[in-house]
C-alpha cells in the first residue's frame, strides 16, 4: 500500500510541470490583411503581400480613371518581433515615409499612432469578417475620422 501511493505521489508530481511556452509568437497578427482589398462602391483597392514574418508590404491604388493610379504605399514592419511600425508614403508628403507605431488594442488589430503627424494621427485596420475590413484614419481626438470599407476581392 505504501508503495502504490509513492508511486501516485511521484506520478503527480511529476504532471504537474509547467505549460510549454510559446516561442517567437508574434504580438500582433497581420496575416489576415494579406490580399487584394476593394473599397466599397469605388475602384479603389489595397493590395497586401507577405515579404516576411517581420515585414508586409501595401500599395493603394485608383483604378476610376480606368488605369492605376498609386494613392499610397504602405508597408507594416518590425525589427525586433516586439515594436511594430505603420510606414505610410503619399505624394502630398513629398515622397518622405510617415511612420506610426503599433498601439495594441483589444478591439482593433492594427492600430497604429504617430501624435506628431498633423492627419492622420491614428491609422485602424479591423477586421470585421474573413471578406470584410474597415480601415479609419483619424485625428487622436476622434473629431475628424475617415473610414474606409473594404471587401476582400483576391487572396494572394
């Protein structure tokens, strides 16, 4: 008897180690926006590619005047899988990148914040469904806010 419960003791101490540990898990999941994006009831898109783990590029473009225009090319990034950078380059910025910071939000996958730009201070993307996604700019006040509605039009 005083065998069996040794052997249930050390049976028990030994399942009771510690849960493994994830490694290299990202803290923000950007996957999801890989693709090609078209914003509803206009022929503008967003189209998304996976460069790495760590980087992503984006390129928004206008296609009413029935070829490409390029609004925007974007690019969602890290350099150490902890701090998570939004870079944004427009015409009306003299081709000079805007970067934002990743803000992590419980609500909004990616949110990005630079306080010092003077518009857009906060960049949003959610991810509404798998085929559905609202992009909103906005001042950090939320008094002045563009949202954008996306429909997922090709996968990669």
């Amino acid at each position: 008897m005083k065998s069996i419960f040794s052997c249930l003791v050390l049976l028990i101490l030994c399942s009771c180690g510690s849960a493994p540990k994830l490694v290299n898990k990202k803290p923000i999941d950007v996957d999801w926006i890989v693709g090609k994006w078209k914003q509803k009831d206009l022929e503008v898109y967003e189209k998304w590619v996976k460069i790495s783990e760590m980087e992503y590029s984006g390129l928004s473009y206008d296609m009413n005047a029935g070829y490409a225009t390029i609004k925007e090319k974007m690019r969602i990034f890290s350099k150490d899988n902890k701090s998570w950078y939004f870079e944004a380059i427009i015409k009306e910025n003299n081709n000079v990148p805007i970067l934002f910071t990743w803000m992590p939000d419980p609500v909004i996958t990616l949110k990005f914040v630079n306080e010092q730009n003077d518009f857009p201070q906060i960049i949003q993307y959610k991810k509404e469904a798998f085929d559905v996604m609202t992009a909103t700019i906005s001042n950090k006040d939320g008094d002045k806010k563009m949202i954008f509605d996306y429909s997922r039009y090709a996968t990669q």
